[in-house]
C-alpha cells in the first residue's frame, strides 16, 4: 500500500515564502563630509547590491541582518531604523527581505567565495552601481533616515 506523495515536509518548505534580511551599511565619508555605503559584488551573480542573506532556522531578521553584513564585508555594525522590505520572486518562489540602516563600527574586508569585492561609495554613486533598481528603494530611505531630525 503506497503512501501517496507527502504533503508536509520539504516540498511545503520549497513552495514558501524565502525571508532574508540585510542592512544598508553606512559609514561617514573620510574628511567628514557626508557618508558612504557598502556595497558588496556577488561573483555568482555578478551584482552590486546590499549585504544581505537568508534567515536561518528560527532566526530574527535583525539578527540575520547583524550577521550577514559580518560575514559578507567583514565589518561590524551599529543597526539603526528599519528600511522598506523589498519583495520579488526568485525561481518562481516569493523572497521577502527586511533591511535595516547600519552604521559600520569597524572591522575590515577579506574576499571570500560569496563576496569577493565591496566599494564604499557616496550615495549618488551608490545609486548608479546598484545592480537592481528595486535596492534604490532602501538608499533613498536610509538618506531620509539619517536626514531626519
């Protein structure tokens, strides 16, 4: 007697929502005149973007976020306010991923195999290196939030 497919397990985990977070990471520009931001090149894909990874199981968002932004630019970060979270399909699945401005405390960058260059840029440079138009969102959120009284 057959089971029949199963209905639980890692075919429900498959067809679900993807959640990452991620930080837009940010430090005073050298002389003092205003800021930059990371970004980080991907060689898998090729792209500038965000620091930025999937939650592992029963991890909170911002922790992803502190963590990804370690792993992947080797420097440490001070989170700040929450950004908008960005939302796209990827393979035919939904990825969700919450971002959060982060000032960068320290620390310095090694290449590894999932980033093997960042570049800290003013923000309109930023804007114009960003591979995906949708990142865009998050810079001019964070240039709000740091502009805010």
């Amino acid at each position: 007697m057959s089971a029949g497919p199963r209905a639980t397990g890692p075919a429900k985990h498959r067809t679900g929502t993807v959640r990452a977070a991620g930080c837009v990471l940010w430090r005073r520009a050298p002389g003092g005149r205003g800021i930059e931001v990371c970004l980080v090149h991907r060689p898998r894909y090729d792209d500038w973007s965000f620091p930025k990874g999937k939650l592992k199981r029963g991890e909170e968002p911002l922790a992803a976020a502190v963590r990804e932004v370690l792993e992947e630019t080797g420097h440490h970060c001070a989170p700040g306010e929450p950004l908008p979270t960005s939302r796209y399909p990827v393979d035919g699945r939904p990825k969700e991923v919450s971002y959060w401005a982060a000032e960068a405390t320290g620390g310095s960058f090694t290449a590894n195999a999932e980033v093997d260059r960042i570049l800290w840029l003013a923000p309109d440079a930023a804007r114009v290196r960003l591979t995906q138009p949708r990142d865009v969102r998050q810079l001019t959120a964070l240039l709000d939030t740091l502009a805010a009284p």
